[in-house]
C-alpha cells in the first residue's frame, strides 16, 4: 500500500460525510445514541444552521452520572434525557473546506490542538475530518487511495 501525497489529495476525498447534526437542545442520551450508530468520532453542534461546537463520545460521558450513583435504572435514563449537548459542546475554531489539501488541513488540526476539524463549504457544514482520516490517508488504506488518486 503507498501512501497519498498529502499536498495533493483534497479534504473532500478524505472527509466524514453526511453526519447527524444536533443542536444544544439535545440530549445527551440521544446524541451517545447518534455517535454509536453511525459509528462517528465527533457530532457537529449547530444552532440556526450555524456550527456551535463539536461533541464526542468522551465529552458527552462526562456529563453523565457515575457508575457509582444511587440512581436507578429509570431514574438515570430520566436524567440522560434531560441533560443536554449544550454544555458538553467543544467551540470550533477552526475549519477547512473540502478543497484544502489534506496536508494544510493535518497541519491546522496539530496548531489547534484537535482531532476533528468542521468541513466547510462558505457558511454551510458538509462534513467532518477526524484524525483517523487523515492517518487512513498516510498509510495508504486501499478504497480511499483509489478514489483520491482517480479524483487527482
């Protein structure tokens, strides 16, 4: 397998897409659901179409209660499904859009210190870019290889 080269290939051919958006009004509850189904590292928060922040499976869970907890069953769900994103959500502050190269975009994901960057195409979201993408892209995984190097 020969890695892309990443000066070349183009964060569309690399991102996440489409997600599940949800708003600050959530719940947590619903959005642990979302990121297991569709197997996602990071959900985009949006308000008014707007991207507010990102939330991942890691930030969600600290918002829930501790094993430790005297709640029930019952009552722990009650509670899951009334706390929302809102205060888990990470501020986005910074994005790419799907014609950046991958390498501009591996380079502003290191400065701002994250692991997902928002995709964006002027003010709407159309997709997401985790790290796991961009190493997918270094080593070469095959299906994305082909269709990156037929789009180049």
């Amino acid at each position: 397998m020969a890695a892309v080269d990443l000066s070349i290939v183009r964060v569309r051919d690399w991102m996440a897409a489409p997600l599940p958006a949800i708003t600050p009004r959530t719940s947590v509850s619903t959005a642990l659901k979302l990121l297991r189904e569709h197997r996602a590292v990071a959900l985009p928060v949006l308000d008014g179409g707007r991207v507010v922040g990102l939330v991942d499976e890691t930030s969600l869970l600290r918002f829930t209660p501790s094993e430790a907890t005297t709640l029930d069953v019952y009552e722990l769900r009650n509670v899951l499904d009334k706390m929302t994103v809102g205060r888990a959500a990470a501020p986005v502050s910074t994005t790419v859009s799907p014609d950046t190269p991958l390498a501009a975009a591996a380079t502003a994901m290191r400065f701002a210190c994250t692991q997902v960057l928002p995709v964006m195409d002027g003010d709407r979201l159309v997709g997401l870019l985790p790290w796991t993408r961009v190493l997918a892209a270094v080593v070469g995984e095959p299906a994305r290889v082909e269709r990156a190097t037929a789009a180049s």
